[in-house]
C-alpha cells in the first residue's frame, strides 16, 4: 500500500479528532482496505480511533458512588419470630393466631427494650381463654417481645411463640424465622 494513502487516512482521522468531530471509521477503514492495506495499517488507524472512544469515556459525567448502608440501619431491630405455631400480624397492630383445642389458657408476656443494649424488662401480663386468637398490641417507640404461651388443662406447655424487636417502623417487615426446639 502507499505510505501516501496511510498517512492521507491517519491524518484526516487526527484533524476530525482535533476538530473534536466524529471520524467516520467505517469510511477510513474502506478506503484503507481498497488502496490495499494489510493489518498492520489497519491496527494503526484502530490506534488513532481509540482516541475517540478514550476521549466519550471520560466526558460521561461520573456516577456518585452509592453511599454505604448507615450504622443505625445494620443495628436496628429486626422482627423475628420463634415459634411452634403460626402468628400473624394484622394492621393496627394486631396479632393473631390459630386456635388449639387442647389449649385451655394462652400467657401472653409483654417485654419492652428500654435501650438497644439492654435486656427486654417485663411490661405486663396478659391471661386469655383458650378460644382467644388475637391480642391488639400498644407499641411505643422502644422494641417488644411477645412470648404467647398455650397451655393444656394440666398446665403443660402445648404452644409456644416469641416474637421479637416489634416496632411501629418494623411491624410490615418480614419476620426472620428462627428455629424452634419443640
């Protein structure tokens, strides 16, 4: 190939660059191939048209890096629930579940987290008939433990749920199953 015609196609390529125009590659590369170019002369315009591609790069406007997840939010109290039996959170805060026959009372041990290091102090105390299938709960801003035990006539313990970290903000999240032992 003429050195003539290298030089004329690298040329035109660099002026477009410097003009801050788009060369038209396909065109440049056509008229390298009918003057007989081989690889070499082809891989020496790819170098020139790198320039373009380095060039559209770097003009993109950086995207922000995503912010890393907030300390508050890997610490905060997440629901979680162990159980033998199936509760269910209705809205307003309301727990249900299913009735048992061989139940005859059902415990239901409020506890409140007055900080997040601190253990889950007793609130109250509610005894419920062994018909009962909901408690309607008052949720303040500190986290609650629900421990709903099901006992039978001779004060066994037949079903047994904790609930864990309920809060006003978490009450819609999934709960984190935890594996039970009976």
């Amino acid at each position: 190939m003429a050195q003539r015609e290298l030089a004329a196609v690298l040329e035109e390529a660099r002026a477009a660059l410097a003009a801050g125009r788009d060369p038209n590659a396909d065109e440049l590369r056509a008229r390298l191939r009918s003057a007989g170019a081989d690889d070499k002369e082809l891989q020496q315009l790819d170098r020139v048209l790198a320039i373009q591609r380095a060039r559209a790069r770097l003009s993109r406007e950086p995207t922000a890096p995503t912010p890393p997840p907030s300390l508050r939010a890997a610490l905060k109290t997440k629901p979680t629930i162990n159980a033998n039996m199936d509760v269910r959170r209705d809205p307003g805060f309301l727990l249900r579940w299913d009735s048992t026959a061989a139940v005859v009372g059902w415990e239901v041990r409020i506890s409140e987290r007055p900080n997040p290091r601190g253990d889950y102090v007793v609130r109250e105390t509610v005894n419920l008939p062994g018909d009962a299938t909901s408690i309607e709960l008052t949720i303040g801003e500190q986290p609650l433990r629900v421990h709903l035990l099901g006992r039978t006539r001779d004060g066994r313990l037949l079903r047994r749920a904790v609930m864990s970290g309920l809060t006003r903000e978490g009450w819609n999240e999934r709960w984190q199953r935890r594996a039970s032992a009976s």
